[in-house]
C-alpha cells in the first residue's frame, strides 16, 4: 500500500512540476541566478505585477487566476534581499520570458 501511495505522490507532483506550473523551468532558473536583472525586467513589462510588500487580502480580486499565473517569488539583493512576489498576465508573460532570456544570450 506504501509504495502506491508513494507512486501517486511522485506522479501528482511530476504532472503539477511539467503540466500545470506555470512558467519556463529555464527561465525561473535564469532568475534565481540573476534576480537584481529580473526585477528590472519584471518591472520594466506591463505583463508583470510586482508586489514588493505583503499581498493584500484580495489581490485575487486584483490579478484573477484566470488571468495571472503566480505568485512567483524572488529574493532581490538590490533591495536588500527582499522577498518580492510577482505575477504574470496570461499568456503574455510567455513572450516577456523569452525576451528576457534572449537578451541576456546577446550578452545585454
């Protein structure tokens, strides 16, 4: 019985990793490695909602799922290592992620 339920665990997290996760595995990587980078990024694209604070009480009022993908976060050392949530308006954030990940291969 313990190996089966092992066996639904592992298959529910690798679909929800892969499948419903929303995002580049690439890309995320990308911005844990540069997040200073990132946070310009994410600022600089209307596609990207950055909460630097807390989230308010509604903010799925504000950014519904249907609509934006996250909370992503990252830690920005600019700002002295604080925690920023973003989101991501479907289904432009995906054109913003290889943008981003474009300039950076250019060497920008």
């Amino acid at each position: 019985m313990i190996p089966f339920i092992i066996s639904v665990v592992v298959i529910a997290a690798t679909y929800w990793f892969f499948i419903l996760r929303p995002g580049r595995l690439d890309f995320w990587r990308f911005v844990a490695r540069h997040p200073d980078a990132a946070y310009d990024h994410f600022k600089a694209d209307n596609c990207w909602k950055v909460f630097e604070h807390d989230l308010p009480k509604n903010y799925r009022e504000i950014l519904p799922k249907s609509e934006w993908a996250g909370p992503f976060r990252i830690t920005v050392p600019k700002l002295g290592g604080q925690l920023v949530r973003v989101f991501g308006r479907r289904p432009d954030f995906s054109r913003s992620q290889d943008d981003f990940l474009s300039k950076f291969s250019r060497g920008a």
